[in-house]
C-alpha cells in the first residue's frame, strides 16, 4: 500500500475514533445539565467536548488535504478553480469554443480558433518529424466513412459498446461507469464520516470499473441508491449502447456503414499494399492521422471526451518470433514514471523505472512496445507536458483483450486526474487474422530460407459443425479462441482431452468457460518441408488522442502572475517555442512612422525566416501589450526602440536583450527551432533594463 493510502487509512479511523469520542462527551454534557450539576462542571465539560470538536476540525483538514489528489495536490475545490480559470481564458482567445454557439451548442463538439488550430498544427507537425520522418513510415490517409464489413471483421459492430443507464421517468441517458465513479470519487473527497474500510471499497471499484460487467455495475447502483444526477429520479438496468454513427453509403440504403471510430482500420485493409511498397520487408511502421467518430453517451470534460476528434495512430508490423528494436538502446537509459499492474492490484504507487530494466526483467513485454513507450516519452516531454505529471500506466489482465501481448497507457494528470492520452499496444496478430479471414485475402509476411527446413507445425482444426450444435450463436467466438492458442496450452488441451475426453476453456470474448469434447477440435503437431516461413505480423500500435494531449498542455503550460502594480493576475501560457501559436510579436514602442517602418522590415525578415508572428501597432502601453500575447503563450517579443537595435522580452523571465536589426529575425529563428536556448542568447547579447518596459 502507498504511504499515501496508509496516512488517508489512519486519518479516517482517528476520525472515527474522534467522533466517537466527541458523541460519548455530548452525552455526559447532557447528563450533567439534566442531573442539575453546577455551573462550574457543565462549562468545564462543554469546553472539553469543543476542544474534542478543533481537534476533528483538524484531523478533517489534514484528510481534506490526504485525499485532494489531483493537479499539484490540491482540494477538489481548487482544481475546480484553476480548471475554469484555463477554460475561461482558452474560449475568450479563442482556443477554442463550443460548436454551433448561436444554436445553443451540441454538447461533445467544439471548434477550434485561430490560436488553438496553430497549436494543434504544430503539435501535428511535430508528431510528423518525431515518429514518422524519424522511423521512415509510410503515412496514408483513408476516408472517414467505412463499409460495415469491415468494422464487422474488427469486432467494432457487435463490441464497440459503452453500458448506459436511462432516466426512468425523462429517458435522458448517462454512461453507468460514470455515474458510478463519480459517487466514489465524491463520497472518497467529501464524507470524512467514511469508515477506512468503506473507503478501501470504493477505491477497489474505482480499480476495476473498466472491468464490471453490466450486472454488477447495475448491482452497485442499486446498492448505493445511484439515482439521475439531474432529476433524483431512479434508472433503467444498464444496457450496451454502440458508440458508432451509423450512415449508409449511396442513395439506395443497401450499403450500410459508419463513421469511423478510429484510423487504425485503413491501415489493416491495407497492409497488402504497404508491405509490397515496402520491398517485402518487415518491420515497417504505417501512420495515419485524421478525424474519428464516437456517439459518447453524456460527452463531459471538454476537450478530453468529445464526439469528433482527431486521432494520430502507428501501426508497426513485426515479426512475432522476433520483437527485437534496433534502436531500442537510443531510449534504454530513459527514467520515468512506469505503474506496472502488479503494483496496482497491490495498492502501490507509480515509481520511476529505467526503461531498460523494465524490459529486461519482462515487466514490458519486448523491445518494440519498449521503444515506442521511450519515443512516446519523450514526444510528450518535448512538447511541454510535466513530466512530473507523465506515468505510464500498463493495462491489468483483466482490461486486455484475450489477443493482447501487452498494453500501456500514457495517462497525464490533470485536474481531472489521471487521463490516458496514448495507448501503446501489442496487438499481436489479431487484427491482420480477423481481415484475412472475413475479405479471404491473405495478409501475411514471408521469410525466405536459404537451404529447407523441416518443421514441425502446431495444426488445430476446430470441427465447427460440432461447435456449432454445442454453442450456436457463439461458435464462432469459440472457434476463433481455439484457433488462437499458443502452443503449450493446445498440447495441454490434446492431453486432456485424450485423458478426460472433455476440457474446460476459458473464451475471453464470451468471459466464461466452456465445455470442449473430444469430437469438437482436431490438435496434432506435422512434420513439413519449407522453403520459406509465411507468417501473420504481430502489429505494436501507439495511438494518439490529439485533442486530450493539448488539453493537458494547455493546462500544465498555465499560470498566473501579479501585474506590475500588483492590483491583478494576469494569465500566462508558458507553451515551449515548438508548440506557441504565434512564435514571436513586435510592437513599435510608440506610435511613430521611423519605428513602424522598422517593425515592418523587421516582419518581413520574421516571414522569410518562416517565423508566425503578429505586428501590434496600436497605441496601447507596452506593459498591456505584453500582457495580451503571453495570455496567448508568445514566447517573445520584439519592441522597437530604435532604428538601429531592438529589444527581445522573453515571456516567462521577462529578461530583455538588446539585438540589432538585421540579426534579430535569425536569433528568434536559432531559439524557435531548439538551435539555441535563451541561455544562449542571453550570454551572447547585452542584458536590456527598463523600469518602464513593464508599465
């Protein structure tokens, strides 16, 4: 158990054990004041029972401040102050805002304005250099709107479900798992009355929410008298809901299909192609990014669940025998914050770990899903994420598909708490057999062998006539199960089948055992000649959500300030210079046509060097001026003294330097494009002082 949990655990039973203390000194106040004792003893017991009273105050205060959690350790109440503080500022400039404002809105949808389609296209254009101009992948862009064949083969038309609950009275819909969380998370922050063990209760269900299934999680609404947040009226059993937006593709209705609910699928259809464009050679890595489609039950939380994003997603292929990396030394030596699930299930906190102990000691499955864990890392970091605020979270057994080697998530913490932001997955081969098998194209890899080897290969052949009497509607479930078994666990199978004649199977996409006979599956090992190995790729796929990961930048980039008065705080965006909308800003010091014609040759250098930027011209004070732009997180600013040398203000130490004016353009452009650093800049250039600059 974390220190953290312990010191929660110990509070609450001291506060239990306070109140007990403080009901038994009521009583004895009440006893004295009903058996007529004197003045002097009631008092003296009364000031007891308010002395026992400050001292639950404090143990409550020092339990408020156990369980605030969240951004910076903060109260609830904070993190609600600081979160809508960010989200005021980022709509008023314009960031971003609801969509269809004038018509009230649509709640999930927002638009992004000019600053916020400037982060976004630079974070973009980083994730580009970052992962596919650094690996040399193969990017492609596939159309939004998909054939329901294939979202069929994937899985996503019969599984792709959230459990919803329905307002019996008004029929408005709320996401059960939601409504559950949120009553834990509520009673865990604010009933200081809750005894440590009923508090362990509902941290255990916060752990495996993802993991109840429709009963049990309509059995704990139940349990904690759950009703509609809005109306108090009593809710529907929870039921699956297809998140999915359903269209149909040409006039005559015929066609069915769907937005799609990722990219990753355009890929897969494709992998044919791709391997022939890439020589026949593995691995290689495919990238897409662009719009995918979720119908969210009650969309919340702004930015962080909306109904359309955008997705930037890697699907590796590799050899299953060998998931090798050979840059994997490039990132072994990097150390973060990793939350292994063995450290979950035991109540233990998130710790640093070197990447390459991690996967030597097996705790990440292999090299490659190792890899992209440190490019991920380090993607984050570089764009301005705290990498205090950073962990990677590996999914439990129980939240990984059956095909799964092994999942990550890359969660950052915001004042929402912990939001996963990537997913890095090892797919296995699952995604490529589910295509193969429903389009009867074959999307495998070949290795050829220089001399023939003689293998011995594992052949299962279920008897689908028999699994069909057996288990109907499920058969196919079932069959896909046993064609997927590694090989220790179908020779196991044959021997107890041989022994007991039949065998119990766990089917993870039906989470339960079946019975399997004899006469339903065929295991045998055979003996071949082969000249080349023809084999289904293993697929590590890292998957960005673009619009959670700017969220949280925007969060951990904010800050407030005294102005220079000290009579308000002004707001400020410290977005490092990869990432600002707007790189730089020049403001003439004064209205003045010498000034105003340096600024414009100074912008038209800016433009040639390919540096954004913004002219401010306006006869407002300069101290005003600079406060507007590091509102919209400008990095520097360019104020025109002179007309031979300017001054460059850095936004979050406010230091100036004096720069001449035909150098001025390149050492914005050295320090924009990680060249140089401010450091750099300040030892090269003489320190600028104005007590008025600020003003």
């Amino acid at each position: 158990m974390s220190t953290a949990s312990a010191d929660e655990n110990s509070l609450r039973r001291t506060l239990a054990q306070k109140q007990s203390t403080i009901e038994i000194q009521g009583g004895a106040v009440r006893q004295l004041k009903s058996s007529g004792a004197s003045k002097s003893e009631i008092d003296a017991a009364v000031q007891a029972l308010n002395a026992l009273k400050l001292e639950k105050a404090d143990i409550e205060s020092k339990l408020q401040a156990a369980i605030g959690g969240g951004a910076g350790g903060n109260s609830a109440a904070s993190r609600d102050a600081f979160r809508q503080n960010v989200v005021n500022t980022l709509e008023r400039r314009l960031f971003y805002i609801p969509s269809f404002k004038i018509y009230r809105g649509v709640a999930g949808l927002y638009d992004y304005g000019p600053p916020g389609c400037s982060v976004k296209s630079n974070v973009l254009a980083f994730w580009r250099q970052h992962f596919v101009l650094e690996e040399n992948m193969l990017e492609v862009d596939c159309p939004c709107v998909t054939p329901e064949v294939v979202l069929k083969a994937s899985g996503h038309v019969d599984k792709f479900t959230d459990l919803m609950v329905k307002d019996e009275k008004t029929g408005t819909c709320y996401r059960a798992d939601h409504l559950l969380k949120d009553y834990c998370k509520e009673k865990l922050e604010k009933d200081f009355s809750l005894s440590a063990e009923k508090a362990a209760e509902l941290k255990h269900i916060l752990a495996v929410l993802d993991d109840l299934s429709a009963e049990q999680l309509g059995a704990k609404i139940k349990e904690y008298g759950i009703t509609a947040p809005d109306t108090k009226n009593p809710l529907s059993d929870p039921y699956p809901f297809n998140l999915m937006f359903q269209t149909s593709i040409g006039p005559s209705g015929m066609s069915p299909g769907y937005m799609r609910p990722e990219t990753a699928q355009g890929i897969f259809v494709n992998f044919k192609d791709l391997y022939y464009y890439n020589g026949n050679k593995l691995p290689f890595a495919a990238a897409q990014i662009g719009q995918a489609f979720r119908n969210e039950i009650s969309p919340r939380q702004g930015l962080l669940r909306v109904r359309e994003f955008t997705l930037a997603e890697i699907e590796h292929f590799v050899d299953p025998q060998d998931k090798s990396h050979p840059k994997f030394t490039d990132v072994a030596k990097l150390e973060f914050l990793m939350f292994p699930r063995d450290d979950q299930v035991s109540g233990q906190s998130a710790k640093r770990l070197q990447l390459g102990e991690a996967v030597s000691r097996g705790t990440v499955n292999n090299e490659t899903l190792g890899y992209f864990i440190g490019r991920v890392y380090l993607f984050l970091t570089r764009l301005g994420i705290d990498k205090d605020r950073l962990r990677f979270r590996q999914h439990l057994a129980n939240e990984m598909a059956h095909y799964a080697a092994d999942c990550w998530d890359a969660e950052i913490e915001s004042s929402y708490g912990w939001i996963e932001c990537v997913g890095i997955a090892d797919r296995s081969a699952y995604d490529l057999h589910a295509h193969s098998e429903k389009s009867s194209v074959a999307l495998v890899a070949q290795e050829k062998f220089s001399e023939p080897r003689e293998v011995e290969k594992l052949v299962i052949t279920a008897n689908k006539k028999e699994l069909g009497l057996a288990f109907k509607g499920n058969q196919k479930m079932v069959t896909e199960s046993l064609e997927a078994m590694e090989e220790k666990v179908a020779m196991d199978m044959k021997a107890d089948l041989e022994s007991k004649g039949e065998v119990e199977f766990h089917v993870c996409t039906l989470g339960k055992n079946v019975t399997i006979k004899k006469n339903m599956v065929s295991i045998s090992k055979e003996k071949k000649k082969e000249h080349q190995r023809v084999f289904t790729p293993s697929v590590i796929e890292p998957s960005f959500g673009i619009g959670r990961i700017i969220y949280c930048l925007y969060e951990h980039s904010f800050y407030t300030r005294p102005s220079k008065a000290g009579d308000e705080q002004l707001n400020v965006f410290s977005f490092p210079p990869l990432v600002a909308p707007i790189k730089c800003t020049v403001f003439p010091l004064v209205q003045n046509q010498q000034y105003e014609e340096v600024a414009k040759l100074i912008s038209k250098s800016l433009t040639a060097a390919g540096i954004s930027h913004k002219i401010d011209i306006t006869g407002t004070s300069i101290g005003k001026r600079y406060a507007r732009t590091d509102e919209l997180g400008v990095p520097f600013a360019i104020t025109v003294d002179s007309t031979s040398s300017v001054t460059v203000r850095e936004r979050d130490s406010k230091d100036q330097v004096r720069v001449d004016v035909e150098k001025v353009a390149s050492v914005v452009r050295e320090v924009t494009d990680g060249v140089s650093t401010w450091a750099d800049v300040l030892k090269m250039y003489p320190l600028h002082s104005s007590e008025t600059a600020e003003e």
